[in-house]
C-alpha cells in the first residue's frame, strides 16, 4: 500500500463562510471512521479558495470514501456551504513524509 494525499479545492456559497469551520466536525468524524483515514487539513487560501487534504493509506481507501461521501453526509450543513462546480480533487502518492 502507498500512502495517498487526497487533495480537494473548493469555494463556498455566498454567505457559507461565517460557520463553515465551525461545521465542518461532522465531515471530520465521518472521515475518521473511514478505512485508511490518517488526517486531515482544512485551510483557506487569500483568494477565499479552500484547500482540503486529507492523508489515507491507499489510493483504493480514498476514493471507495469519496465515492460514500456526497450519499451519506452530502446533506450535512458543511457539504451544502459548498458551490459544487467549483469543486476540484486530486490523488498524489506520498512521496516523503516525517
């Protein structure tokens, strides 16, 4: 197994931003529970772009949970703060890490 970086850029909604951090436990729990979850890091560029990166073991765990993602919790208030087409997601093989 090779450690995956799941890397997802996204921007929020008019107005979602106020509470999102705030709202975004259920979306952390959710991904703690997930096979292969090791962390996650959630952060906002100037631009107001959200950088979201979550480490898994393998790339096959990270994206069996983005696949389970949107049905089991894309109703939950952190999810809908998000303007859909903006959403963008990467896998890369960790390289280093310390």
């Amino acid at each position: 197994m090779t450690e995956t970086l799941e890397i997802v850029s996204f921007r929020l909604k008019p107005g979602a931003t106020a509470d999102f951090v705030a709202s975004n436990g259920v979306v952390t729990d959710w991904l703690a529970r997930q096979p292969g979850f090791l962390s996650r890091q959630l952060g906002e560029r100037e631009d107001g772009e959200w950088i979201d990166v979550v480490r898994w073991q393998s790339l096959e765990q990270a994206q069996s949970a983005a696949q389970r993602i949107m049905p089991e919790i894309g109703d939950c208030k952190a999810m809908q703060a998000i303007e859909p087409a903006s959403v963008t997601m990467s896998h890369v093989a960790v390289a280093l890490s310390r």
